[in-house]
C-alpha cells in the first residue's frame, strides 16, 4: 500500500498539469505561426484520441502481434506520456480541474471496490 500523503499525491498530478500546460502554449505558438490560429477542442481530441489508439498497437507490438520500427518500450513511454498530456490539456480547455477529478474518482472507485471486497467471501 502507499503511505505517501494524498496532499502529495495530488501535488504531483499539479506539478505535471502545470508542466503539460507549458508545452501547450509553446505548441499554441507553433500553431499561431503556421496556422494563424491555435488548434479547436475538437481537434485536440483527435489528438487525444490518435495518440490513444497508438499506444493499443504498441501494446501488440510489445506482445510481438504487430510489427513497428524502433525500439517499442521507449515509443510506449513516449506515447502513454504524450496521452497523459493530452489529458491534462483538454481538461483544460474543458474547465476540468484534472488534480482534483483524479484524486475524487479514485477516491470513488476505491471507496466502491472496498464494499465489494467486503460483501465476498474471503478466499
């Protein structure tokens, strides 16, 4: 079980949604020099959401069913830290408090799989 305080625990999550809100407005930047305008909500989620179906063939491929070039652990850890990126970045733009939803859903859930574990028998 891990004994690290819960303040410290959502410190973290706000270290990293700081830090993902940085490289978005260095990519907003970008984008307002190539495009003239930065990317809409619909387009960050098909960001989102290609980065996403990614990390399922590297999944495969770290199961040796798909083929990719390179090196397949690094690209997963890019790729599952990318998505946890985006997350933080269309929270954002969604007026989520991402730090706070996290630690009150997994508060939920856990609160949740405890009752279940209690009303099954032990084995």
């Amino acid at each position: 079980m891990n004994e690290t305080p819960a303040h410290y625990e959502k410190a973290g999550l706000i270290e990293a949604d700081e830090r993902a809100l940085q490289v978005r407005a260095q990519y907003e930047q970008i984008e307002q020099r190539v495009l003239g305008r930065t990317w809409t909500l619909p387009e960050l989620a098909l960001g989102f959401t290609n980065d996403a179906a990614y990390v399922g063939r590297l999944v495969l491929a770290a199961e040796s069913t798909w083929g990719i070039d390179g090196d397949v652990d690094a690209e997963l850890r890019h790729k599952l830290a990318e998505c946890l990126w985006w997350v933080f970045v269309l929270a954002d733009r969604l007026d989520v408090d991402m730090p706070e939803a996290y630690e009150a859903t997994m508060d939920r859930i856990g609160d949740g799989l405890q009752r279940t574990l209690e009303g099954m028998p032990k084995s």
